[in-house]
C-alpha cells in the first residue's frame, strides 16, 4: 500500500465515530470513491452494512448510531420522538417486554435507505411520517450523547404530542395516561408554543385533558386562547368517558382513577 493511500485509511479511520455506519454516498463525498472502498473492504478494514453503507471491521453498530448517519451524513430530517425520545429523557418507565421499538418521526415523503433495517439493528423501527408541526419544524428538540457522537431527538414536550398523535392506534390509551403522569416538569413556554403550531385537534384535546387530569402545574401557566382546539365531538375510544370541557370519549377506568 502506498503512503498516500495507508494515510487515507488511517484518516477515514481515525475519523470514524465508533458505533455508526458511513453512507457511501456521503464517503464518496468525502474523497473515497468505490473502487476505494472495494479495496478496503477486501482488506478488512470495513465490511457492508446492507446496501449503501458500511462499518468498520469489528464494531458494533446499534440504532442510535444508524440515526446519527442519517441526520448527520445524509441530512434526512428524521428523528426518534414520542415514546422513545420519553424513554431516552428518563420519562417512560413502563417499558414493554419483547422487542424493543423505535419510535422515529420523519417528514411526509421521506424514503429510509435500504441500509436502515430494524432486523439489522436489533430493533423493530416504527416510523410516521407527519406534517404534526408545519408553524414550528425546529422547535422542541434536544440531543443525546453517545461515546463519540450525538443524536437529534424530540425534547419531552414535543415527545408526548407525538407519543399522543399514535394514541389509540400504535400506541395504548391507558399507557400514554401513565407517562404523562410523569410529566410534572415540562417547561410551559416550549408547551404553549407547540400547542399554537400543532395541526392535530385530538392531539392537543388530549394533551390538555391529561395534564389537567395530573394535576400538573405548568398548565396553569399556559394561554389556552390562542389555541385551535376545533368544533365538535372526538372519539378517541368508542364507549368510553365523555370529557365535556375537551369534548373527547376517552376509556372509563384509568381515566376516572387519574381524574380522582
């Protein structure tokens, strides 16, 4: 191997976020082209990650760092929200048994590559693409820290809109209830702002109930005049509790023991 060639690895090494996968797009962006790649995966420095990516040889890539290419390297604006954004801030603490999912929110329209596979990253990935805060797309967001790279993800107050824009479809009534119970210390300027840009009617019906329901007392700091809550009823289960103020059919049980 020539100089030129051995300092060209040990830069593309040395550069490498441990536990991430490189897009070869973005590599090839970065001066290494196929052929090059080829070369170094024959000799053991990197291996395939699936179609159109790789990794080094030896390491580990979990979901987080396959989010991270995705943000940083190919700019997809996509990140995990709802439920695991609340998992990853110490939020939700009622964890399901079995295979852990991710829950990722993307823009409408935007395509994963193929490279992106839960099965690869030992998860199941559960992505929604939605269009929830058209006024405000960069508003409500935080960062987790990995070893050697950080991830953008939704902050607690935008997570439990989204964990609640999947109530009661992906995600259960009665689960939502218990997270947002944990919620006393949302920062009620971040909520008023959301609630103002969120296009979803049930979202922010449901959001309101359930923190009043908790008791929780950043509510009473917000501005509910600004907010277009809608007309008319909204079922979000069918047979339940009629909440007259929100005017939303919600289950019976969990609901009254929140309430009492």
């Amino acid at each position: 191997m020539s100089d030129e060639k051995r300092s060209k690895i040990n830069r593309l090494v040395s550069q490498w976020p441990r536990g991430a996968p490189a897009a070869a797009s973005y590599l090839n962006t970065k001066g290494f082209s196929h052929d090059l790649l080829t070369q170094y995966k024959k000799s053991g420095w990197i291996r395939s990650f699936g179609r159109g990516a790789y990794i080094l040889s030896g390491d580990r890539v979990e979901w987080p760092g396959a989010v991270y290419a995705l943000q940083s390297q190919l700019g997809l604006n996509v990140h995990p929200g709802g439920k695991t954004a609340l998992e990853l801030k110490g939020y939700a603490h009622y964890l399901p048994s079995g295979n852990r999912t991710i829950f990722l929110y993307a823009t409408q329209g935007l395509i994963l590559p193929t490279w992106f596979k839960g099965e690869r990253l030992g998860v199941e990935v559960s992505l929604t693409r939605t269009n929830l805060f058209p006024a405000a797309p960069d508003l409500g967001f935080s960062e987790v820290e990995e070893k050697e790279f950080s991830v953008r993800i939704s902050a607690p107050e935008r997570a439990a809109m989204e964990m609640l824009h999947l109530v009661p479809g992906t995600v259960g009534f009665d689960e939502a209830l218990l997270i947002m119970e944990n919620l006393a210390t949302l920062r009620s300027e971040t909520v008023q702002r959301l609630l103002q840009a969120c296009r979803s009617i049930k979202v922010k019906r449901l959001f309101l109930a359930m923190a009043e329901r908790h008791g929780h007392p950043w509510v009473s700091e917000l501005d509910l005049s600004p907010f277009d809550l809608g007309r008319g009823k909204r079922m979000i289960v069918p047979g339940g509790r009629y909440d007259k103020k929100y005017r939303i059919t919600v289950p019976i049980d969990r609901y009254e023991e929140a309430a009492g």
